[in-house]
C-alpha cells in the first residue's frame, strides 16, 4: 500500500477506503482499460488519453503498491512491461460494471 493508504492510515469508513484507493480520475480509466486483459504502457497511455507520461507513471506506481495492478517485467532488448490486475483489481470490476451503466442511464435519461 501507498504512503497514503497504508492500514493504520486507512479510514473507518469503508466508502472513504475504496475511495482513497480508486477515487481518482485516472485510477478509474486504468482500471477500466485493463478489465479486458494486459496493456503495455503505451497502449494504456493511448486508450486513455490526455494523461502525461509522469502522472500515468504515478499512477501505475501507486496502484501496484495498493495491491491492484500487477507490472511484469519482461528482459528482452529493447524491455517490455506490461501491466495486468491483480485479482484484487480484479474484484473492482463489479464496481466499474455499475458506473458504466449508471453513465449510460444518466445519458439516456438527459439526452447526452
């Protein structure tokens, strides 16, 4: 886990956990691009768009701390790395399920 997410750091709250782990903008488009299966970096960089090559680092970074992307290193020349969820990346699935067709109600419900 990240600094910020470590156990005794965690809240109560169980909404505010999930939260702190998944709860921002990226996370959640990682998240969504590595259901289907593994991506190297450049690959998620291109599916999820206008993210800097720094702040996706970051992220990956974080998420495989927290447990929730896995990154395996392959030794070829020129390296491959590719990321992947951990089974328990995996469990938040159900929780993007939701979004998504919360997303598309809304959007139908609005004309958008």
């Amino acid at each position: 886990m990240t600094q910020q997410t470590t156990k005794a750091a965690l809240p109560a709250c169980p909404v505010e956990t999930t939260l702190s782990l998944i709860g921002n903008k990226w996370k959640v488009l990682i998240l969504r691009d590595l259901a289907p299966g593994k991506k190297r970096f450049g690959q998620l960089q291109k599916s999820i768009g206008n993210v800097s090559q720094k702040v996706l680092t970051a992220q990956l970074r974080s998420m495989e701390a927290d447990g929730l992307v896995h990154r395996e290193v392959f030794a070829e020349v020129p390296p491959r790395v590719e990321y992947s969820l951990t089974d328990l990346g995996e469990s938040l699935k159900p929780i993007l399920n939701s979004m998504w067709a919360w997303g598309e109600n809304y959007k139908q419900r609005f004309g958008q």
